[in-house]
C-alpha cells in the first residue's frame, strides 16, 4: 500500500542522538504528534522484542487499539493492517521513540513501513550507544542515507503541527444521532 | 497517622525537616503528575513519612488513590505489570495473558483520575522495570504521579538509569536524626523521655538507636514496658541499662 497523497518533501530517514535521555522530548512528541497532521508516534512497548509485538505497537501508533487486533484475530496482520491505516492518514512522517531499544529486525521491519508509504523515519536514539549498525540496516532498508541530529536540531525541524484551519472553517459538526448507542464497533 | 513501628503507642510524630518536605513533595508530584525519590538509610522514617502524606492526599480538593507496590529483589516486567493491573483493578491477571497486552491495557487504567503509585524499596527494580514504568508514565493518555521510595543503594541503582535521572522532578534523601537535636526531639516523642536529661538521651542514641526512628522506637517499647514494670513515669538510668541488656546490649 502507498500513500496517494501529494509529496512536497523528500522523505528522510533520521537519527536523533538524545545520549542524556532527555525527558523534554516526551513532551515534544506529544505536541508533534497527530494522524490528522500526517504524523505517527510509535511507542514501543518495553520487552517487547518480536517484530511482531513491534506491528501492534504500530497498529496503535495508527490509533488502531491491539486488543481490538487480538479479539478479531488478525495480530498476525498487524504490520498489513497498520501500513493500510497509517496510508489512509497520508502519514508523511513516522517517528519512533526509544529506537535504541529496538532489534535489527524491528529496525528493518520500520525502514521498511517508512519505504513503502514514502515517509520520514525519525528514530529517537536515547542512548550512549553507538547506532553504526542500525544506520547500516535503514541505509540498506530504506535506500536512503541516514542523517543525525541532535534533540535541539529536532525541535526545530519538527514542529508542532498548525491547526487544521481548513478543518476549522469546513462547517459546523454533524447532527447527533438521538437514538442510544447499545454498543461500540472497534475499530 | 500511621502506626509507629513495633506497635509502639502514645509516641508522637517528629514533624522533622525531612517528615514536612515528604508531604510537600507528595503533593508536588500530584500536582504536576511528575516523578520522585525518596531515599534513605533504613529506619530513618522514609516509609512513615510518605505514609503520613498519603493520608491527607488531594488533588484540586478531590481524593488522590495511591498505589504501593514492593517486590521482591530483581522483578520481572511481567511481575510489575501484573502487581499494577492487579492494584488497579482488584483482579488477578491470568498467567496466559500477554505482556503485551496487559501493558497497553495499563495506559488505558491509568488515564482516568488523577493517582499516585508508590513503589517501595524501589532498588531492587533493574533497568528493564524502571523503563516499563517510565513508559507508561511518559505515555501521554496516562495521568499518575510516581514516587520511588527506597533504602539504602537506592539513588545509586535509579541514578544509574538515564531514563530516571532526567525524569525526576523531586528527590529527598533522608538521612538519621542530627545527633545536637535528639535530645529535644526524643522528649517531645514520648511521656517517658519528658523528664530526661541530654547525657542519658544521647547515651541511648550513641548505644542503641545512632539516630535511626526504628530503633528508637524498638527502643522505647521496651523501655515504656520496663517503666510499667518498676512503677516509673520516666525513664532513668536503671531502666535504660535493662533495656539495653534486652537489645542485645546495644550492639548492632
């Protein structure tokens, strides 16, 4: 699946150094942050180290829940399901946090999400550690060269998102249905 | 107010520096939903003293729960997360339940009301469980406050992890009573030190209790049955020997 979106940038894959663990960067990924914006957070679980649990950390980065995926039984399609959802956004840019923690096949498997919907990987490096072999696998994944910046430099290459003026001025909301709602369809 | 230890009754509480800053800082790390560290030597009160504040907690004149979970040496991930779910909801989590799962399902239970989760003796966590809880606290759909409580090692084992260090948003170490100020302090904890001369309060301290409220509080249990024993209302030489000989003569 490929975003149909029209491109203005060229897709980048970055590495942000961020040795001291910065706690400010949490705050900077809320405020980037949004689907609506093109833009999806991935926040891996801690100890999870299958590129599988990896595809239902994305599932939720594209604001789909996994226990909705487990209940329906599709976990295993979790990176399909997640490329479809987060191509429907039009997602321009994929920013994963705590990249250090990651496998080589979670890496690989994200180089390879960012390629094929032509979006930006940005991958929070929170850590000492020398990322040389990941930059290795995105370069090979991706077909992109890998760049590093430093926390600062991401700040101010990411910013918050404008408001959506378009959306804002697109009329009022609909008309609530009157009738109850008996139960809620996952989505 | 919390019981003292061993049970010890009619002892006061020692509105201490350490004991005042512990409620402040509770209800700092509410206010801002942020994290901390407390730590200290064992017995210098650190438990009370956070006990106390959890008493009287609000957040904008509402009820704030709190959550205290210990484990034991070297948790696993899957311990904390199933210690979590199990505090937060009552259930016990079925063992063939994913990790995974279960922690997404803790971002959920922790977005509703404000809360405090307390981990005690917050050493024994290792690296993995300390970047669980900061991923969950980090998340944004979360709302709780994080205190770590701990004994002795406890700064150098979380200030060994990045991720914490640059997270913490209080931090008191608590250290034993000043030597100059038990005196005053010990005849305003208990009726039988109220009469008692600074030679025989710091003959104590130097032999059982070198500043520690947990000993002093084993301490005075035993001295208070000894008083109840001779018909004494204070504490004198005499009954401050025989508990000594009680406690094993004062060695440590």
């Amino acid at each position: 699946v490929t975003s149909t979106s029209t491109r203005t940038r060229r897709p980048r894959t970055v590495v942000v150094d961020n040795p001291a663990d910065d706690a400010a960067i949490t705050a900077h990924l809320t405020a980037v942050a949004g689907l609506a914006a093109g833009r999806a957070i991935i926040r891996p679980t801690p100890g999870a180290v299958s590129v599988g649990e990896l595809g239902l950390d994305v599932l939720v980065a594209a604001g789909v829940s996994a226990e909705s995926a487990r209940q329906q039984h599709v976990t295993g399609l979790c990176w399909e399901y997640g490329r479809a959802w987060l191509a429907g956004y039009q997602v321009t840019d994929i920013i994963t946090d705590r990249a250090h923690r990651l496998t080589a096949a979670q890496l690989e498997a994200l180089g390879g999400l960012a390629a094929d919907l032509g979006a930006s990987l940005w991958l929070v490096w929170a850590s000492t550690s020398d990322p040389a072999t990941a930059i290795t696998t995105l370069r090979r994944r991706t077909g992109r060269e890998v760049e590093r910046i430093s926390v600062w430099d991401f700040h101010g290459q990411l910013r918050p998102a404008e408001p959506d003026t378009a959306r804002a001025v697109a009329g009022p909301w609909p008309t609530l249905p009157e009738a109850d709602f008996i139960t809620f369809l996952a989505a | 107010m919390p019981r003292h230890f061993a049970g010890l009754d009619g002892a006061a509480t020692l509105a201490t520096a350490q004991f005042q800053l512990t409620a402040r800082i509770v209800a700092d790390l509410i206010a801002s939903q942020a994290t901390g560290v407390i730590h200290g030597p064992a017995g210098t009160g650190k438990t009370y003293a956070v006990e106390a504040a959890l008493e009287i907690l609000t957040h904008d004149h509402e009820p704030v729960t709190a959550y205290t979970l210990a484990f034991a040496p070297g948790p696993t991930m899957r311990q904390v997360t199933d210690a979590l779910v199990h505090a937060l909801t009552g259930a016990s989590v079925p063992s063939h339940r994913s990790r995974f799962y279960l922690t997404a399902a803790l971002t959920g239970l922790l977005s509703g009301p404000p809360r405090l989760v307390v981990i005690d003796e917050a050493q024994r966590l290792n690296g993995d469980c300390i970047e669980l809880l900061r991923h969950l606290h980090d998340h944004p759909d979360t709302r709780f406050a994080l205190l770590y409580v701990g004994g002795d090692g406890c700064w150098e084992v979380l200030s060994r992890e990045p991720m914490l260090r640059s997270r913490v948003f209080r931090r008191l170490p608590f250290q034993p009573l000043p030597r100059a100020q038990v005196p005053a302090l010990m005849r305003g904890y208990h009726s039988i030190y109220h009469g008692a001369d600074d030679p025989l309060l710091l003959d104590i301290d130097d032999t059982c209790a070198h500043g520690s409220l947990r000993d002093w509080a084993v301490f005075t249990r035993t001295a208070v049955t000894l008083c109840d024993e001779s018909g004494r209302d204070c504490i004198d030489e005499t009954v401050a020997a025989s508990a000594y000989a009680l406690l094993g003569g004062g060695v440590r």
